[in-house]
C-alpha cells in the first residue's frame, strides 16, 4: 500500500511547503509513532527533480537499491555528477538548500534528525559547523538509518527508550561525521550581530514565524553567510536560530491558546507544527503541560 511522505520539504524562496516525494510509493513510515527528535521513511520514486528545496531537520537519505545511483546535484552554484553506491548516502545540514535531478528509479530510506538532538551530542562549548556531503560511506550511520527503519516497520515495539539510544547514537555519528569545527582565527573573530542586523532578522522572524524560515533566508536579511550568522546570532542572544524560532513559536502558540475559541489543530497549522501531535510533544517538553491541560487551565 502507498503512503504518503510526512518529510516537511520546504521551497528555500518562499517557505512554501513542497509535496516534493508525491510520485513516491512510501513503504514505511515513523508518522504516527509519537517519536521525538527522529523521522524515518523509506520507499522507491521513479524519479525526483526538486529544485532549491530545504527541510528545517537535518537529511540523511541512503541508497537502499543493489544498484549504483547517479543523479545531478547543483553544488555551489555549478551542476555536478553525483553517484552513490548501494549503501552510500548524502547528507544536508537543517535549513540548507539543495537542486537534485534523478532520473533513474530509486529505492531510498530518509531519517531526519532535529537540530536539538545533534546540539546535544556536541561537547560543552564545542562548536561544529555541519557540511552538506555526498556518496558517504559510513557503515554506522547505514546501520543506525536501517535500524531506525525496521523499528518503524514493525510499529515500533522496542519501545521510546530503544528509539532515543538510535537517535542519540545518529547524532553522534553526524557531528563525527560532518562537523567541521572553525578555525580558532575564525572562531575569535565572530562576534555579536549588529544592532540594525539583529533587528530586521528579529522582525522577519515576527512576521513569518508560522512560514518554514531558513537559517539561509534569515542570514541573508543579515548579509551574512549561514554560518557565520549561525554564530554571530547565538552570541547575540544565547540560542542557535532555530531554537530561538521554536520558542517563539511555542510562545505565540500558548498566546493563541488562551482565546475562548482556540482550537489546538488550527494553532499547530497556523504556526507551522507539522501536526496537533508535534506542537503537543514541543509544549509540553516546553512548559510542562499539553496544550489542553493548559487551556483547561485557563478555563477553570
């Protein structure tokens, strides 16, 4: 049976959301389960030609054919020939854009990993910056992208526990894997954002807190590049990007909440959670409460 693919690909330009696997034929699917932090999917596509998309998680995506793959990929800017070997797999840091034209039928398995879970795994003070890559032979992360698969197939019967050890372990294995870390010169040069900067990043932030922003689109309302406005922003206000913008979202979320007439699946939507089950998962791990308990709350 065909499912439908739950990854929330984005378009880089306009953060409109993109059915970009519509053709696919999804065999298995984390959607449902309840998992925080990790989402799997696996199937085949007949071909896929995307342009300029993004996702707000990191993307790992492995070639699970016998077969060599080889497909087109713009890479700075310039079309480039990329193979991936059965077993290899292509990496895009959360937020990054990418161009990709296969032709070829392709069976594939996807995880993504939120930003949170890697941030995590880096050591105290550490700082890392991830690098899109491709034809990646790593066998722990194939096994760790397959295991995550198979829990996801059979329902997942081993449990949340068992999950967050597979995503603990993913996560160590991309900051291993893709993690640069910059140069100490670089490092000591990197300060705050600049009043004027931080401002117009903090109202595109205001105005378009529901839309899928990317660290891209927000370092280029900075004139800054990704990386570099990564850093220059959690030393202006203590938070990498993307946990300012969850919080933000998490606090307008509860504002919404307290209207008479709020409807938790309406704020989800309206805020960009991808579903009532994901916005309730972030607030309560938020505020300690699900959002009904809180508007419950409110009402007493």
């Amino acid at each position: 049976m065909r499912g439908r693919s739950a990854v929330p690909f984005v378009a880089s330009s306009s953060s409109e959301p993109v059915d970009a696997l519509a053709s696919a034929r999804i065999h298995v699917s984390s959607a449902g389960l309840g998992w925080p932090d990790v989402h799997v999917e696996a199937g085949d596509n007949p071909s896929w030609d995307v342009h300029d998309l993004t996702v707000r998680a990191h993307y790992l995506a492995l070639n699970t054919d016998p077969h060599a793959l080889t497909f087109e990929a713009r890479v700075d800017g310039r079309p480039r020939e990329i193979t991936l070997a059965p077993g290899q797999l292509w990496f895009c840091p959360a937020g990054e854009s990418f161009t990709h034209r296969v032709k070829a039928p392709a069976g594939f398995a996807i995880v993504t990993l939120e930003p949170e879970k890697v941030l995590r795994a880096l050591g105290e003070g550490e700082e890392r910056e991830l690098r899109r890559a491709y034809s990646v032979d790593c066998p722990q992360l194939t096994h760790l992208v397959r295991a995550l698969a198979a829990e996801a197939e059979r329902g997942g019967p081993s449990g949340a526990m068992f999950v967050d050890a597979l995503a603990t372990a993913l996560a160590v294995q991309v900051v291993g894997t893709f993690g640069v870390k910059a140069p100490p010169a670089l490092a000591a040069r990197v300060g705050t954002l600049s009043r004027g900067a931080l401002q117009r990043v903090l109202a595109l932030i205001d105005a378009e807190l529901g839309e899928g922003l990317t660290v891209e689109r927000m370092a280029g309302v900075a004139g800054l590049s990704a990386a570099h406005f990564a850093r220059a922003f959690r030393q202006s206000l203590g938070l990498a990007p993307h946990q300012y913008v969850l919080r933000q979202r998490l606090l307008r979320a509860r504002q919404a909440l307290e209207a008479r007439d709020a409807d938790i699946l309406n704020v989800a939507r309206r805020l960009g959670f991808s579903d009532q089950a994901h916005l309730t998962r972030l607030f309560k791990r938020e505020f300690g409460v699900t959002p009904g308990h809180y508007m419950r709350g409110r009402a007493r």
